[in-house]
C-alpha cells in the first residue's frame, strides 16, 4: 500500500451537526471523489470503503467477499466489535455452507406470509402502547414509551422470551451495540444472556410452545444436532437485533417526519397502504442507520470500482451512501415519501439480505400507519436541534424523543 494512512479519513465518520439525517459529510465526499477508496480505522488498519450504489451491491453479492469476523484483515470498528465477533460466531459472520444451514433453520419464521400472519398481532401491541400514552402525563420519551416496547414486544413473542425480563436482556443488547464499553464488560454481559437463553432451551424443550426457541430446542436440540449454547447464540442475535434496529427506526423516523411536516401529513391521512409501505421504504433509504454498515474481508482478489482489492483485505461497504447515490434514486437527498425505493440497500443484499426484513416492514408499516393518525397533533417537545442523535453504536438513533400532542 502507498497511501499515507495518517491522511486516510478515520472510520466510523461523524454526521454534521445540523443535519442528522444524512450521512456524514465526509463520506458524500469520498463518494464524490473516488466511489472506492481507503478509510483508517481504530487500530491502524485502513479497509476499502465501497459507496456508490452498483459497486454495493455487486460487492455484498460476491462470493468471493467473507463476512468471517475471525479472518486476518476483517475490518473491526473497535475493541468491543472485534470481541463480540470474533468470539460470538452467528448467521452475520458466517459464510456458506454453514450460513446456508443455520439460516435454513429460520427461514420458515421469517416468510413474507407469517409476517402478514402477524400483523393483528402487531396492530394490537402498536394500538395498547398508544392506548397507554394518551391515559399517562405528557410529555412523554417515544423511545421507552413506545419506540423501544413495540418491537421488544413481538420479538419476545415469536421466540418464546419472557418480556418480563426485558430490563435484562435491553441493558445486554445496549452494552453490545455501543462503541464505548470495555470489551470485557461486553463480552460478560453476552454470557449472561447466553447463559438465560440456553437455560431457557432447556426449559422449553422439556415444556414446548408455539414460539421459535421451542422448536429449535425440539428439532435441534433434543435431536442432538445443536446445544442449548448455540442455540442461545442464535437466540441472542435475533433477540437483540430484533428489537433494537426496528426501535431506531420508528424513533428516527418519527424526528425525520416531525422535521418534513408535508410528507408527516401524506403519511398521516393516508388510508392507502401502498402509500405508507411506500413510506418505510424510504425511511429506511433516507436513514440508513446502520451507523457501522457493512464490513467483509475480501477471500480472493477482486477487482470493485475499477480497483484492485486483494485477499485479506478489509472492505466496508457504505450503504447510507449508497442509497443516496442519485444514479439509482433521483434527489436523493430529499425525503419523499411517495418514492419506489424498496431497491435501496438499508437492509443489505445478496445472501446476507436481513432475515428480519419481512418482519421489519410490518412493524414499520403498522407503526407509521397508526402512530400519527391516532396522535394527529404528535410534536417534538423540545427543538429538533436540541434532541441527542447517538452515533456511538452500531445503529445511529435519537436517544430520546420527548413527544406531546
């Protein structure tokens, strides 16, 4: 490598202050300047950044690309992110064939059809939370009144987790998604949750129910195929980002409406769900809030953007920057809740595509359709400018959101 390192930008990048929204100014610059180029990391390393749309979405496609945490060059964003993922091995840092049978295990619970099957369900959950806040004080924070309860609630449901202990397992997936705790405290507190999990596994698999944990302890574990210990891993991945990405996005969709009060109300007074499936679709291009985005290792060399990435490189590919690149979404810097954006790239794409994104779209649909219809005079209780956006985590958010109406 010739480049000068101490002259790469630094990775993760911090957005600008009057504008939370977008991605970091220095990102769009780079994207601007060279679609592929070097970034600096935490420890010295200095990994590919991939921007633009179509080298995106060519390069998550590649086989020749390792999501393996535990390969020379994987691009760590620090000292937690290389713990938990060097040590915690789970369906995002696996590769074929062993992610094509571990994800062939969960599959069947994620189909867009038992999705729609649960849309009551969610309805119910998104109609007594808002329930609950028009009989309390105001204002309220949406984040713990509402953003963060919704998808914990359906989550703990499909897994067969007991709310109740949602203090718990809240507190372990804050401390693994943040930037700043000790590895050790981290990595502590995911064994405490393994350690509930699979002792749950056990319990469930002595006393089955109708819920995901049961069955995998059924089929799995009291077959021999997998222990309670990986099957908590399991657990502990579509636990905690099973409610912590859909908890960002409802709370910073919300602030991105409040803040394009015409596009608040096209959403608000719509009785169309075309409409407002649209809506989520562009939220989801517009925040991108996977603050950390997409990192791989290259296995083989491959040629991204017209340059040469070589095996045991590190590469991050910029989905925020991707799905503002205006070759594949027109203005893209503008909020337009009538936009075909469901291309966009906020959810990954080739093998790794979330597995969670039906269930997402659900949630998301169902809190946008009913949230400001039934709030119709929903407001920031505070300026815009004076909420606190998080950028020390893996997904980017508000920290809270005091909310009347």
């Amino acid at each position: 490598m010739t480049e000068d390192r101490a002259e790469m930008p630094p990775f993760p990048m911090a957005r600008a202050a009057g504008c939370p929204f977008d991605p970091a100014p220095e990102l769009t610059r780079q994207a601007e300047r060279a679609p592929v180029s070097r970034a600096r990391l935490w420890d010295g390393s200095a990994p590919w950044l991939v921007t633009g749309y179509d080298d995106v979405r060519a390069l998550l496609a590649d086989p020749r690309i390792s999501v393996d945490a535990t390969r020379p060059g994987f691009p760590h964003t620090n000292a937690v992110s290389r713990a938990r993922d060097t040590t915690m091995k789970t369906l995002m840092q696996m590769d074929p064939p062993e992610h094509t049978a571990q994800r062939r295990l969960l599959t069947a619970w994620f189909t867009v059809r038992r999705m729609a099957a649960l849309r009551p369900r969610v309805q119910r959950v998104v109609d007594d939370l808002v329930d609950d806040m028009i009989a309390g004080p105001k204002p309220v924070d949406l984040v713990e009144a509402f953003a963060l309860p919704v998808p914990s609630r359906v989550i703990c449901e499909l897994l067969g987790v007991p709310y109740a202990d949602r203090d718990f397992f809240q507190g372990v997936a804050r401390t693994l998604v943040m930037d700043r705790p000790d590895p050790e405290d981290a990595m502590a507190a995911s064994g405490e949750l393994n350690a509930y999990l699979g002792e749950l596994v056990v319990r469930k698999h002595a006393d089955p129910g109708d819920d995901l944990l049961s069955t995998l302890a059924v089929e799995q574990f009291g077959t021999g195929a997998m222990t309670a210990h990986e099957i908590a891993v399991l657990g502990q991945l579509l636990l905690v980002a099973g409610h912590d990405t859909t908890a960002s996005m409802i709370a910073l969709g919300t602030v991105a409406l409040l803040a394009h009060p015409d596009q608040l109300r096209l959403v608000r007074d719509s009785d169309d769900p075309a409409l407002v499936a649209s809506a989520v679709e562009e939220l989801l291009r517009y925040l991108s809030i996977t603050h950390t985005e997409a990192r791989r290792v290259a296995r083989e060399d491959v040629e991204i953007g017209g340059r040469l990435i070589r095996a045991g490189e590190g590469v991050i590919a910029v989905k925020s920057t991707a799905n503002r690149d205006p070759s594949a979404f027109p203005d893209p810097d503008v909020l337009d809740v009538r936009r075909k954006a469901r291309h966009h790239v906020a959810f990954g794409h080739g093998r790794h595509l979330c597995l969670g994104a039906p269930l997402a779209r659900v949630e998301l649909e169902v809190v946008y359709s009913t949230l400001y219809r039934r709030l119709p005079a929903l407001a920031s209780a505070v300026p815009l400018e004076e909420l606190v956006f998080d950028e020390n985590a893996v997904f980017y958010t508000v920290r809270e959101l005091p909310v009347t109406w």
